[in-house]
C-alpha cells in the first residue's frame, strides 16, 4: 500500500474571526486529504473560540487549543507539543492555500528525499495577484549549494518566512526545534535558519502554494508597527535575526568562507524594513 504521508498544518490565531472560515475552507478542500489542522487561540478578544469550536464539531482534523496570550511564537510552540505529522505545514489565518497546496509539497518531498521544499507564491493586494517566485527553479540541491542562494536572497520573504515551505516533522522532533520565546518579530527566519543546520537536502518547485493576503491590519503589518515602535526591542531583535543567520553558517563550517559579506544581510533586511513600512497604506 502506497505511503501517504501526514502533515500537520499549524495556525496561531489572534482576533482572526473575520478571516478564519475562509482559512480553513482553503485546507479543508485541499486534494491532498490526509492531514490534522491544530490551530491555537492565542487569547483572543472576538468570536474566534466559539468558531473554532464550531468547526471541531463539523472536522475532526480540526484540532483547537487556547491559551492566554502569549504571542506568535509561543502559540506556534503550543501547537508544535501536539503535532504528530510526517511533515509540518505553518498558515497564517488572515491568507489561504490554492486547493493543491499541500499536494504539491508533500509529493516534491517524497520524490526528492527532501528535507524542506521551497516554493512560489502569490501576493493578494486588492484585486491584484503576484506570483512571487525568487527562486526561478525546480531542482534539489544538497546544504552548502543551498547556503550559497540563500545568501544571495537571504533577505527577501521566499526564503525567510514559514508559510511557502513544507518541515519534516522528524527533524523539528529530533532536534527540539522551537520559536524563540519573547521574539515577537522575525521569528520564522530563525526558526528557518535553526532548522537549516539539519537539513541535508533542499528542493524548489515553481507552482505557487500560498496566496498572501497583504493585510494593513495582518500579522506582518502588526509585527512591523510594533518594530518601528519600541525601535530598542526592534534592534534587539534584529540582532537575534542575524545572530541566528550567522549561526547557520557556523554550523555548516561556512563561516569563513562567507564571513566577509553575510553582514551585508544587517542591511539589507533593515532596508527591505523601511521600504515594506513605507509603502503599507494606513
């Protein structure tokens, strides 16, 4: 009998109401059926339990827990204590997944032997889509060619956030990989860079699996607000972000070779900062 492997599909959930019923529909019609969703209420103040509660009773897959407000990072860590998946699959509530997603990731897994696959996705502003594909390909490579892309594009969203990416759940397992208590920013880029110092073998694949809302009231947006805020917990935490980056490179026996140019992405990261700042409307 042919092998079909389980995912698990983490949400962290704030005040997501308005957005929750579109975000599940999107997993719950997925072509690829063999899946658990556990999704965390991370003390929400709106109608987002009772939904939630409403949904577990129409899908057991659906797999609800709440907890005092805590933060992103530790909502994805509640979530993460309950997995069981062969893969790990993150979602934010306020976007959603065209119908193949989760097909189209675990089968490139599977085919490559690959321990995380990479892939496009599309931007949703208003009316508009933008298949974002940085990666331009669809091959696999082994640690040290992927190290050397990511450098080059380290600071831009294909590589550095959770969402257009498929985890083995063995690895996050095995190594006790977890986000960063406290970091309420930039979190998913170490989570990313952690679980590279274990990753052998990486895959590309050009469909888009991910459709980004660009939301002035998202999680992104709030996370970058908050940023230009508090600007010493925003240096804090990019000093996290890049610390955890340079880490990857220690780990892999890189450092040397790449040591003269990975502080370029201090910059860069700032700079893509300011810009995504400037340019969301209020």
């Amino acid at each position: 009998m042919e092998h079909r492997p389980f995912i698990s599909v983490i949400i962290p959930v704030w005040n997501g109401a308005r957005y929750l019923d579109a975000c599940l529909n999107s997993i719950l019609r997925q072509s690829w059926q063999h899946f658990e969703v556990i999704i965390v209420d991370d003390g929400s103040r709106d109608a987002t339990w009772n939904m939630l509660m409403r949904w577990k009773k129409q899908d057991a897959r659906i797999i609800p827990f709440h907890q005092e407000n805590a933060g992103v990072s530790e909502a994805r860590n509640t979530a993460m204590r309950h997995a069981s998946g062969d893969y790990y699959r993150f979602v934010d509530v306020d976007d959603q997944l065209p119908p193949d997603s989760l097909e189209q990731l675990v089968r490139c897994a599977e085919k490559n032997q690959s321990d995380l696959v990479l892939a496009a996705y599309t931007e949703v502003l208003g009316t508009t889509r933008t298949v974002r594909d940085l990666g331009k390909c669809t091959d696999t490579v082994e640690s040290a060619e992927f190290l050397r892309r990511l450098e080059r594009l380290s600071n831009s969203f294909y590589y550095g956030v959770l969402w257009n990416k498929i985890f083995r759940g063995d690895i996050i397992r095995q190594h006790d990989l977890r986000f960063t208590s406290g970091l309420h920013w930039g979190e998913d880029f170490v989570f990313v860079m952690q679980y590279l110092e274990h990753a052998e073998r990486m895959s590309y694949i050009t469909t888009p699996v991910y459709d980004y809302f660009r939301n002035p009231n998202g999680a992104v947006v709030r996370q970058l607000v908050n940023c230009f805020r508090h600007p010493i917990v925003s240096i804090q935490a990019r000093l996290t972000v890049y610390r955890s980056y340079e880490q990857l490179y220690r780990a892999r026996g890189l450092y040397d070779q790449y040591k003269r140019i990975l502080w370029r992405y201090l910059f860069r990261f700032t700079l893509r900062l300011s810009l995504i700042h400037i340019s969301e409307p209020t």
